[in-house]
C-alpha cells in the first residue's frame, strides 16, 4: 500500500513537471517580447500563437494517453496479481476469478481507449 502511495505522489509530481515546461514557452516568449503574456495574447501574432497552440495540443494528447497508459497498466497488473493470488488459494474457483479479470480488464482498457480518443479530439478538433 506504501509502494501505491509513493508510486502515486511521483506521478503527481510529473504530471505538475509536464504541466510547468508546458507553460515555460509562453512565459518566455512574454519575456522577449518585453510585454506581459497578456499583451502578448491580444498583438494578434497569429503564426506563433498557432505553433504554441498546436504544441500546447500535441502535449495535452501525450500526456493523456500516457496517464491513462500508465494508469491502466499499473491497474492491470495488480487486478493480473490479486488473480493469480485468488486462484491458488481456492483452484475450485478458477473459472469464476478468471471471467471477474476479463471483465475487469476490459473495462480497463475501455478507459484507456476512451482517453485515446480525447486525445483524437484535442488535436484534430479543438
């Protein structure tokens, strides 16, 4: 449980890492500029604000997708775990553990797929 905790906080901290180089660009570019970002937002500097845009886009499909890739693998392997554990316990109920994972598994991997697609949808729609 420690381990899942920790494991937890890490990805925490990496997802507000992600989040904070993904908002540097910006900031340097106000910088630059010798503007404020909001000055900078409202000069109409159309190009570069569709290259940040579509790197701002590109950032936020990776890092679903890879959150909910990470998520789902790590959930999968302890439900594979906790399984396998319950199976040599009782082997009487093997058939009843084994349809729980599958059916376990494949809402899992629903939500993983579900995040591809709002990755789709960030990038080719908003």
């Amino acid at each position: 449980m420690k381990a899942q905790k920790k494991l937890i906080k890490c990805l925490v901290a990496v997802f507000t890492l992600i989040m904070l180089v993904g908002f540097l660009p910006t900031r340097a570019y106000a910088i630059e500029a010798g503007d404020t970002v909001d000055a900078v937002e409202t000069t109409g500097e159309a190009a570069e604000d569709d290259d940040n845009s579509t790197g701002m886009k590109a950032m936020a499909a990776a890092l679903a997708v890879g959150l909910a890739a990470a998520a789902g693998a790590i959930g999968m392997g302890i439900a594979i775990a906790k399984s396998v554990e319950g199976i040599s316990r009782q082997p009487e109920a093997e058939g009843k553990i084994r349809t729980s994972l599958m059916l376990g598994l494949v809402f899992v991997e629903t939500a993983i797929i579900y995040a591809l697609i709002i990755a789709v949808l960030i990038i080719f729609v908003l």
